[in-house]
C-alpha cells in the first residue's frame, strides 16, 4: 500500500465533478424534464420493449412499470460506483480509505439485492398477488371475485378511454397522471397506482394556491389540491394536484359532487373575467326576434349548446361597423371567446370598446352589435 500514488486532492476534485454530473443527470432522469421525456431518457421510453403498450392491458403494464422503476432507481448508487471505478484507477483506494465513502459502496450493493428480493416476492410463483397493486385491488373484490377479474374491467374501462370524447387523463407533472373512468379515479405515480372507486369516495377541494408564470403577472396559474377519501376499508386516501383548468374536467367526469372548503376562491382569467362582462352587456342588447320557421342547429363552435346570439348592426357609429347577414350559428360563451381572441391581448382595457370580424363572413361588429336571440311567440 505505500507503493501507491495516490493524490488525495486531485482524486476529491476528479470525484466531486464527476459526482455533480451524475447526480445532476440522475435527478432529471428520476424527475424527468420534459426534454428528457421526448428524448425517451425515462424508465417508460428505456424499457418500452419491455413494458409493452398500457393500453393493451393498463394494470399490468402497472405492476411492471413500479417494479422496472424501483429496481432501475435502486441501481443508481451503484451505478454511481461502477462509472467512478471505471473513470479512475485510484476509485478503488479511495472507497477503502475513506469511511463514508466505504458505508457508501455497502450500501449501493445491498439496496439493489433487497429491491430484487422485494420484486421476487411480490411475483411469488408469478401471481403477483403480493404486488400492492393487487393487494389494493383486492380490497374492492367480494367474495365471488378475485383480483385478476376486477383488473380486466379496469382494462376495458381505461381502454375505452382512447376513444372517448370526454376522457380525463389530466397529466398532473412530469411524474404524476390522474385518470378518470367511469367507475375508477387512478393516480399513476412513479413507484405505485392509487385507486379509488367513484361509487365510495367523496373529492374535497383542500387547497388552491397561484404561481406567476411571466415577469409582468400578466401569466398566472393556479394549481389546487383535491383529496380523495374513500370510505374502502384499507384503501388509502389520497391526492390530486392539478391546474384549475383540469379540475372543471374532472368535475364533470366523476359523478360525485367535489366539494370546495370555504374560502377557496378559483382565479379568473382576463378572458374570464371579460367574459362575464360581454355577457352582461349582451343581455342588455335590443333582442332579434327568431322567425317561427327558423330552425336552429348546435353551436357551430362548441357543438353543444343551440345558437344564442345574432350579429345586428345596433350602435349608431356609421363607421367601422357593417351589417352582417350570417343566421344564428354562434352561442354566447363561443362569440364572447371569439370576441376576445381578436383583440390586442397585452391591452386587455380597449377590449370592451373594440370591434371584431365575422367568424364567417367578416363584417365588422361591436360589443353593441350582438344581439340575444328571443323566439317569436
């Protein structure tokens, strides 16, 4: 040993860059960015030949997926060892001499042995009925039903959501999914899936906060929190963070009414809160009055609600405004959102007193020139 040349100062700086790349790169691969994500540097996109397509069969592309993740997250300190034996020469005099670094070397073989010894038994004679996953989904089961059977009816459920037109699949984070079927609310995580069956489980809105998104305040997003209790003896409660734009979603799917702790209160958008005065202003329009024989088809832009407003030229100005001969296509929610996406979005104070074009024929109109629809009685 006193015939090795060992430079303890060289060999920290050597170990603290390499230690900075690695840690820093292993923090965006167990966190991914979404750059990391398109770039497939993610335990989904390395193993993808392995996991197969979810949609093929979702609970047990889940059991795989927590399993590959924690074993390949468990491999990382080793990982760690192996790159920095291979960079230096010195490595392996260096974990010998140093206590930490030696509890270290332990430690990063032990951790992958135990995870692999977990994984084997949760696979036990290949049933996989000691998964987590399984065990939760046992807990929904009575006695004429097993776990494997209430899986395939998750599987059709959330298979069916690839052609739904009202799917929730709310990607919550990088790491995090929220899923929505008709029975089920699932909360896909890195290491497990959390279920909850709409039929016992209430949703609490417990948290709302705002996150500025631009250096003016002029982007500004707000994320809330929502609880999911279940009253499934040995299923766990647990939570969904997600933007207030998803939480209308979700509000629609489950069949549950979510409720909101007092003294919560949703943001509003500059196009929210000028929606809700062209409304009010709309109303206080002259109405056109729809002949008896006309017959109205849905709202040409949201295909849900009928045709509720009638472009009329109404304001006196004789410039720019010009009459419009379009029919009732448009409702009041779709024309104020159309109304709004024309005007200069950084002076949102000139939007009320602006002029817009026809979606269809482009004549030019006011605020003063949509007219409720009222029927000829």
């Amino acid at each position: 040993m006193a015939n090795v040349n060992l430079d303890p100062n060289n060999m920290i700086t050597t170990t603290s860059l390499y230690t900075l790349f690695y840690f820093t790169f292993c923090i965006f691969f167990v966190f991914p960015t979404r750059e990391f994500i398109s770039l497939g540097i993610t335990v989904e996109g390395l193993f993808e030949w392995f996991l197969k397509n979810e949609f093929e069969n979702f609970i047990f592309y889940q059991i795989r997926r927590t399993c590959t993740t924690l074993l390949v997250h468990s491999l990382i300190p080793l990982g760690y060892v192996v790159f920095l034996l291979l960079l230096s020469d010195k490595a392996v005099m260096f974990f010998i001499s140093n206590m930490w670094m030696s509890s270290f070397l332990i430690f990063s073989i032990i951790f992958p042995l135990m995870t692999c010894l977990l994984i084997l038994y949760w696979s036990k004679n290949g049933s996989w009925d000691n998964h987590p996953i399984a065990r939760t989904l046992k807990m929904f089961c009575d006695p004429n039903t097993t776990w494997r059977q209430l899986s395939s009816d998750i599987n059709v459920e959330f298979r069916s959501l690839h052609y739904s037109i009202d799917k929730v699949a709310l990607e919550t984070s990088t790491i995090h999914r929220v899923i929505a079927t008709d029975n089920w609310i699932m909360k896909v995580s890195p290491y497990c899936l959390e279920i909850a069956h709409q039929s016992d489980s209430s949703l609490v809105l417990c948290q709302a906060d705002l996150h500025q998104v631009s250096v003016d305040g002029q982007g500004v997003v707000q994320y809330v929190n929502i609880e999911v209790k279940t009253t499934r003896r040995g299923v766990r409660s647990f939570f969904i963070r997600c933007n207030a734009t998803d939480f209308h979603l979700l509000q629609h799917k489950v069949d549950r009414p979510i409720s909101i702790l007092q003294g919560i209160v949703f943001y509003k958008t500059l196009t929210e809160q000028f929606l809700e005065v062209f409304e009010e202003t709309v109303k206080k329009n002259p109405p056109y009055i729809l002949p008896k024989d006309e017959q109205l088809d849905q709202c040409i832009g949201c295909m849900v609600a009928e045709p509720a407003v009638k472009l009329v030229k109404c304001c006196l100005d004789p410039e720019p405004c010009t009459k419009c001969y379009c029919r009732p296509l448009w409702c009041l929610g779709c024309m104020g959102r159309w109304f709004a996406s024309r005007q200069e979005q950084d002076r949102p104070e000139t939007w009320l007193s602006s002029t817009c074009t026809c979606p269809l024929c482009r004549s030019v109109f006011c605020i003063l020139d949509v007219c409720p629809l009222e029927k000829k009685s």
